[in-house]
C-alpha cells in the first residue's frame, strides 16, 4: 500500500532549503504572553450553529468541563491539528483523545515509521481513523525511515501490531495519494494561522516539510512535539526514543524558527495508566475493549505500576494549556555523541540567544486524567 510512495530524500529535501538567516524568526512567548485562541471566524464561516441550550447533555452526566466545551463548539472556537505520528499504543490513545474532544478538529494523519515500521503505522491509522469516527480525513504516509542512519524501533514495547493486544478490523479504505510531506504543506498552506502540528513520532516528515518549504513554520499556527527530555533518556540513558529514532530531523527542526512546544519524558513519565484510570475506563463500551487491552500490554511500566501514554500529553496541551507548566530554553540535539546521540540539550540559562523552545517541566496529572476521561466519555457515547 506505501510502496513506492517514499520519495523524499536529504538530498532532494535540501535542495528546497533557505538560509534561516533570510527568514525572519517566529516571535516567542513566555508563559505570561503566550498566544490565545485562534481569533472567531463568525458565524458568516460556520453557519448556523445550536445555541448551548439545545446541545444534547448525555443524560445529564456532563461535567462543568463538557459544557464549556460544548460552547466551544457552539461559538467556534475549536482548533484545528494536524497529527505526524507512528502508531504505536501511546499514538492510538492520543487519537482517541483527539477524536473525542469537541475543542480539536484533525484535519489530517500522517504517518511515519517510528514504533513500528511505516506499513504498520499507516495500517494502524488508518484502522483508528474509521474506528475512532475520525471522517474522511487524509491519512497519508510518510517517511519510513531517518534521514542518514539506520531505522530504530520500539518493537518490545508496542509489539508486531504496534497496538500490542488490542485488535482492530483491517480498514476498508486506503491511504491518501500524496505523501506525507506534500500533506502537511499543503494543509497548512490552504489555512494559513490556523492548523497545529502535533508531532508525536520522529520529527522525519517535519523536518522535510521545512526543508523542502520552510514557510510552513510562518504557515503553522503552532508546533507541539512528544519528545526530548532534560533530566534522562528511555531508549538508552542520553536520548528519548522519537529523537534518538531521527536526531539529524530533530535538530533541522528545532533550527528551523519555530518555537518549539516540548512535551518530554520529564511530563509524560507522569501520565502513568493507574488501576484507578483502568477503573474509569472500563464503562466505556466498545472504546473500553480497544483502549484497556492497549494500555495494559504496553511494554514499559513505571514505578508506579502503569505505563505511561506520553503522545497523548501533547494533544492534551493543546486542548488546555494550563495542563502543563512551559518554560523558556534554547534546545539543542546532540548527532554525534557516542554515547549521547539524541539527547537533546536544554538550556534554561539566561543568554544572548533567543530561546527556540517552550518546554514542559510539569503536568497536572488529576486535570490531565480528568481531561482525558472526558474526551473518551464523549467518544465512548458516539461509538456506542
């Protein structure tokens, strides 16, 4: 199915590359000023839409959270995302979450090989975009591999599958003709300001993306990545496994202009699936019987006893920010090291060079289960 559609290169990306020195640098933001919802496109561009009254209640088991989220909708303040990903365990439940949450709307999957191969990761998204109700959405593969070393994949931890023991029907239909790369540009350059990428496998695809049209970070409203870390590594002790998976990627896009949301392991190490979160999801219906079955045969446990979802903290940063405490740092990704290859090198020091990042140094974890939780509730109620 992915066959022959790998066509992009380091050589042919780098053909499309300009100097950062010409383009101006994207403004950054601390946490006081950080930038505010997209501005309302009224309801000339929506249409008619139902007053809060008139949105169903669930029986009247909607939360205060749902509600605001109902007028979210209502008054169109929902933003859109674009999710990179490689499904992988952690990817199917940040999916999930994404499907679930009135204030997200994704416009696009694309898909890179990361946890598995790039044939499993675009079968397993496609298979969630028509189990999760995800639409006609684009689900478009991408680049299977890094662009100057050998593949890296996390097999042991989500399995042949990469769903681990949940099981999903094969999809009935195919993956879109373009690339990933041509998706992501084009999808940003037709709404300009108004599309998230949300990256939560190895940042191949994104870095080809700027290289190839590096207006895409003027064109993106935001970028929000799973990956890095400050304090340690899981796929060896130096490097978090999406930036060890495609370090020389990493570093092209932490270079780019953007200034980087940084979701690493120092957050989503918290995020841990406890026998309490198993307990909240086990009412869920046919949701239940796809999400329990992946969270409890994830192949890496913390000393909490639960694994981590670390890819769905980055969709929940975008669908509330206040879940993660972000501070300014200049980032680096080390290529070389022999034994730090992937580490990326966070700097929080005061200096003369403008900070490229805004990284995650904690997570509320009862917001973020409740935010979670809510979201699968919603899902759970549409899937039956």
């Amino acid at each position: 199915m992915v066959t022959g559609r790998e066509t992009y290169t380091e050589k042919q990306a780098a053909e499309g590359d300009r100097s950062s020195a010409a383009r101006d640098r994207r403004g950054f933001w601390g946490k006081a000023d950080r930038p505010g919802p997209p501005p309302d496109r009224g309801r000339a561009d929506l249409g008619e839409l139902p007053g809060p009254g008139l949105i169903p209640t669930g029986a009247g088991r909607q939360t205060a959270r749902l509600r605001l989220f109902d007028l979210c909708v209502s008054y169109g303040s929902v933003t859109k995302i674009l999710i990179d990903c490689d499904p992988g365990i952690d990817d199917a439940m940040a999916l999930a979450l994404a499907a679930g949450a009135p204030g997200l709307e994704v416009v696009a999957v694309t898909t890179v090989g990361g946890n598995a191969d790039l044939a499993v990761t675009t079968r397993n998204a496609l298979a969630l975009r028509e189990f999760l109700d995800l639409g006609d959405i684009p689900v478009a593969p991408g680049s299977p591999g890094a662009l100057l070393h050998p593949v890296v994949r996390a097999d042991h931890v989500h399995g042949p599958t990469g769903l681990g023991a949940a099981v999903l029907p094969e999809p009935v239909r195919a993956a879109a003709d373009g690339h990933a790369v041509d998706v992501i540009i084009d999808t940003l350059r037709a709404a300009p300001g108004e599309v998230t990428l949300v990256a939560i496998g190895p940042l191949t695809n994104i870095a080809l993306a700027v290289r190839r049209e590096p207006r895409v970070v003027e064109w993106a409203r935001d970028l929000v990545i799973m990956g890095g870390s400050y304090t340690r590594g899981n796929h060896n002790p130096a490097a978090e496994f999406n930036m060890l998976a495609d370090p020389e990627a990493a570093a092209i896009v932490f270079r780019s202009g953007w200034t980087v949301k940084m979701l690493g392991l120092d957050v989503t190490l918290t995020a841990v699936v406890t026998s309490t979160v198993l307990d909240r999801m086990r009412p869920l219906g046919r949701l239940a019987e796809f999400l329990i079955p992946a969270a409890t045969s994830y192949g890496v446990v913390t000393a909490d006893g639960g694994p981590t979802i670390h890819d769905a903290c980055a969709v929940a940063y975008v669908l509330d920010p206040a879940l993660v405490t972000m501070t300014p740092a200049v980032v680096d990704v080390e290529t070389r090291g022999e034994h730090t290859r992937g580490m990326t090198v966070v700097d929080f020091r005061p200096m003369d060079r403008v900070p490229n990042a805004l990284v995650g140094t904690h997570l509320d974890v009862d917001r973020f289960w409740d935010t979670m939780l809510d979201a699968y509730g919603r899902l759970a109620e549409r899937l039956g």
